[in-house]
C-alpha cells in the first residue's frame, strides 16, 4: 500500500459514512456543533482523542485603524505615481508602517523591514491600479 492510499482509503470511508447521515447531522458536523469519533472494531466506546483540540474561538474582527491611518491610505489611494507615494511615507517611522501595513491587510506586516513595509504599501495602494491600468490599455488617468 503506497503512501497515498491510506488517507485515499479513509477519506472514502469518511465519504461513505457522511453519505449515509440525514441533512441535519451533516449541518451540526458542518456548524461545529457535534464530533465525529473513532471507534475500534468489536469495541462499544470511542478512543479519546491524543491531543483533545482547543475550544473552537471565534475569529477575532480585525482592529479598526487609527482615523489618521485611514486617511493616510485615502490619500495614497488617490496619488497617480509611485514616487508620490514613495514621498508620501518616506518619513514614517516603522509602527506607523506596520499600521498602514496591517490596514491593507499585508502578510506578515510585522516581520518586514522598513523598505519592505514602504514597498507593499505602495503597491497596495499605488501600483496595483496604475499596473491594471497599463495591462488594459488605458491612456492617461483612467483608473
């Protein structure tokens, strides 16, 4: 049996198993509102779980930005060149980077470096549009 075929074989199972279950079951497995379990043949009670998962969190809602952060972003938005934007930042310091950085939703945010932050935030909110721009075909200041 290759290394592939067991998780094919149990993923037929699961399939198989699922297949069989009222809708309602499936909506409670899918909700997170009951568990599967894995009991051995010729047993009657399930094998606990090694590592028992974490409760289940709610997704934390994304920290809203500083009004002047948002702003910031507003104004780079409507620059038409790189280099204005490039100007735009040049003087901010690295939280106010991961700031704006975290805003546009950057990877990673955090861990970059000042050029790095400088880079992504402008072609978050510059380079993107003025690359769309060139790919269609645009002239002038179509966005």
């Amino acid at each position: 049996m290759s290394n592939l075929d067991i998780p094919l074989g149990i993923l037929q199972r699961i399939s198989e198993f699922l297949a069989g279950l009222p809708e309602d079951q499936i909506a409670a497995l899918a909700e997170g509102r009951t568990r599967l379990a894995y009991i051995p043949a010729g047993q009657e009670t399930p094998v606990a779980p090694a590592h028992p998962r974490a409760a289940a969190r709610a997704p934390k809602a994304p920290a809203q930005p500083p009004p002047e952060t948002t702003t910031l972003i507003e104004e780079l938005r409507g620059l038409t060149s790189r280099e204005d934007a490039a100007t735009k930042i040049a003087d901010l310091r690295k939280p106010a980077l991961v700031a704006v950085a975290r805003a546009l939703s950057v990877p990673r945010a955090g861990s970059l470096t000042i050029a790095e932050l400088r880079a992504e935030i402008i072609q978050a909110t510059v380079g993107r549009r003025l690359e769309s721009i060139a790919i269609r075909g645009f002239e002038g200041d179509r966005p």
